[in-house]
C-alpha cells in the first residue's frame, strides 16, 4: 500500500514560487524577508488593482440603480434593474478570480440565477429575486471606499519605504538637478533643515528599513478585510453549500445502502441459500431411503443436521454484519469487544461513554471499528491493536492504532476511502496517519447525538 500523505493546501502557498532557502533567505526572520517575497508584491499589487477595478464596479452599480429606480414608473426599469445587479455578477467573478490568483483565496461560485420559466420576464424575476445579486451589489458599493483607503495607505508606506531606504543611492540627484542640499524636513523663510550629511542620510535609511519591514504586515492587515468580504459576500451563501454537502451525502447514502443491499443478496444466495437448498435435496433423498435403507438414511439425516448447524452460523454472520443483537442489547463496549476477539492480533478496548448515543450513530461506530479491525488483521502485520472510544463535547471520537508496517492509504477504490465516504455521509471525518514503517492511527469523528 502507497503511504498516505496528509495535509492541505495553504491559502497564501504558490507551487510556482521559488522556495527562499535556495536564495539564501530563509534562514532570515519571517520579518526581515516578507518585503522581498512573494507574497507581499502580490497583496500589493491586489490592492493597486483594486481601486480601478471599484470605481468601475462603483459607478455602475450606482448608476445602473438609480436610472433603474428612476424607471420603475415604466416598465424599462424593472430591466435595467435586472441589468445592474447582472452586471454586478460579472464584476464579481472578476473579483474572485483576482482574489484567487492574487491573495490565494479560494471562493466558490455561487448558485446560478434559476427561472422558473423561459422568457426573459423569468430570468428578471429571478435575477431580482436573487439574494446572491444583491449582496454582489452590496459590495460593488461597500468596496469603493475601502479600496480608496487601502489604496492610499499602501501606496504610501510602500513608496515611502522604499524610496527612504535607497536613500543613499539617490541623494546625489537633489544638489545636482534640484538646487537643493537633500531632502528637506523643515523649512520656512529664514531657516531650512535638509537630510544631507551623512548621519542624516544613515539615520533616514534606517528609518525607511523600519518603514519598508512594517509595510507587508500593514497590506496583509488591509488585504484580510479584502478576503473577508469576498468570501462572505461574492461567495455562496451557507445554505446554499449546506444544500450542495446534503445532496451529495444523499448519494453517498444512496449508494452505500444499494451496495449493502446487493452484498446481502450475493451472501444469502452464494451461502445460507445455496446451502439450505442442498439441504432439501438432501432430506428428500433420506426420506426415499428410509424404508429401504433405514441405516443410510440416518447417515444423510446426520449429515443434514450437520448443514443446518453451518447454515444457522453463516445466518448469524450475516445478520451480525447486518446490525449485531449485542449492539442493540448491550452496546458498544460489549460490541466492540466481541469484534476485537475475532481479530487476528490482540486488541485492548476502552470505551469511555457515560450514556449510548442515537442507534444510528451507534451502528456507524461499530461498523466503522469493526472495518478498520479486519484491516489490521489483513494487512498491518501488527503484534497489537488499540480500540479507544470517547466523547468530546458534541463528537463521538474512534481511534483504532496498532504497530504494524503502516502505509495505510485513503485513496480512490479502497476500504479506507469508502469509510471516508460513509462518515461524510452523516458529517464524520476520517483522519489516517500511517507512515511507512508504521504505526498506524486511525482517527473517526462523528457527531453526537442522545439515544
């Protein structure tokens, strides 16, 4: 099995960007080295984009609204209307794109305008009706004045910075080409003070290093106001992603209860089925011979008992993979704990629960430890396992753990994958943490829920 690799993609990480150990930098403060990263010309130039990108989304909102409202004692206002808060959309799927490519902010698309009819009445109507084209429309107005701030004060202490700090290289150019010692700091009829000796000149470098340092962390401040009303207004909106999350666990459900379905068909008709109808041609035989051959008979009847002892416990196999009786009777301590006898490696149990939770609950978390313990006795090639059950607040926490070869991977087609899938189901999480060489921990959460 391939290792799993586990992590997440930052929201500030670039693949394309040099990593700084390779120039030297990255053995400098996160201070001294953020004005010559990456990461700070692309905040920086977001925020020089985003007074234009305002004005125009500005201006057309407010005008597009105002002729709209003007109208509205006609007909043509209600299109013009539909048109302002359209146009709004597009402005913002150009801010999200921006967003994405310049601050590393990930927003999804909202849900689209849905008329309910054809015709362009239909799409007004929905367009109107659309809480995702106001709230655009919310923020082509909110972001205007902001942008103008964000604008000024990082224009400000970035050319500030900069051209304070390189003061030195450029100081020659005041007494030769404007009549002047230096830069002058304060001047007025009859006395003048210039920055032009070099204490001054030093002094007014050192000053621009501060100014230069401190100004990624003041574009990073006004860019995190930036990310929050992107994501909170050009986003979609909670409902909107929890209606996505439900539909698609409905299938995860769906297809999940079909395949339980068709492995219980294939059990019954592959084993206990097949074997009861042996059974009967069987019992048959042993009645012909009863008169004829009573001692054969006895054998066949003996060798029938013997069947329908084998069919009763492929019975209960199957109804314990089903949902067990000493889960229902008895619950998850005693359930697990059968389960942890019939693997291959010694298992302890602990399960410390002070009540049961809901059945359903219940039964996802013996499935899903019974399922990760036939993994530890198929392939971890462990000497022990741990089976750890406990409640955090509002979740119910599995941990399975042994000290097997590892490698254990959640990816497409295997076990792991599909029990990422069914715990999704019900908002669970799957956590797997097994390098090459071992141990593996395996981590379920699930949500909470009284019986």
């Amino acid at each position: 099995m391939a290792t799993q690799q586990y992590g997440y993609r930052s929201e500030y990480s670039y693949d394309d960007e040099p990593c700084p150990r390779r120039h030297g930098l990255g053995r400098l403060p996160a201070g001294l080295r953020a004005p010559v990263e990456g990461r700070a010309w692309r905040e920086f130039a977001y925020l020089l984009l985003s007074l234009p990108i305002a004005v125009v989304a500005f201006v057309w909102s407010v005008t597009m609204m105002s002729l709209g409202a003007g109208l509205l004692v006609t007909f043509i206002g209600v299109p013009v209307l539909a048109a302002a808060l359209a146009g709004t959309r597009g402005l913002g799927a150009v801010e999200r794109a921006r967003a994405r490519g310049l601050l590393g902010l990930e927003v999804g698309s909202p849900e689209p305008v849905r008329p309910r009819g054809g015709g362009p009445l239909a799409w007004m109507g929905a367009t109107l009706k659309s809480g995702v084209s106001w709230r655009h429309l919310l923020y082509s107005v909110l972001h205007f004045p902001w942008a103008v701030f964000s604008f000024s004060v990082a224009i400000a202490f970035w050319t500030t910075g900069w051209s304070l700090l390189t003061y030195p290289l450029w100081q020659w150019v005041f007494p030769m080409y404007a009549g002047q010692a230096g830069i002058q700091l304060y001047g007025d009829e009859s006395h003048s003070v210039y920055l032009n000796n070099p204490f001054e000149i030093t002094l007014t470098a050192v000053f621009g290093l501060l100014v230069t340092l401190a100004t990624p962390w003041i574009i990073r401040a006004l860019t995190t106001v930036d990310r929050v009303m992107v994501g909170g207004l050009l986003g979609p909106s909670r409902l909107a992603s929890r209606v996505v999350e439900l539909e698609s666990d409905r299938g995860v459900v769906v297809d999940t209860a079909a395949a339980d379905l068709r492995r219980i068909e294939r059990d019954l008709h592959d084993g206990a089925q097949a074997r009861l109808v042996s059974l009967a041609m069987d019992l048959g035989l042993a009645k012909e011979k009863l008169s004829e051959d009573p001692r054969t008979a006895a054998r066949m009847v003996d060798e029938a008992h013997g069947e329908v002892k084998t069919a009763l416990q492929e019975l209960r196999d199957l109804a314990r993979g089903i949902h067990p009786a000493v889960l229902t009777d008895r619950g998850l301590d005693a359930a697990l704990s059968s389960v942890a006898s019939r693997c291959t490696v010694p298992v302890t149990v602990e399960v410390d629960l002070e009540e049961r939770p809901a059945p359903a609950i219940e039964g996802i978390a013996y499935f899903t430890v019974s399922e990760l313990l036939q993994n530890v006795s198929k392939h971890s090639r462990a000497t022990r396992a741990t089976v750890d059950v406990w409640r955090t607040r509002d979740r119910l926490m599995l941990q399975v753990a042994d000290n097997g070869i590892g490698g254990a991977a959640a990816a497409t087609g295997s076990g792991l994958a599909g029990l990422t899938g069914r715990l999704d189901a019900v908002d669970g999480i799957l956590l797997v943490d097994s390098p090459t060489a071992g141990p593996t921990r395996i981590t379920a959460e699930l949500p909470w829920r009284r019986a």
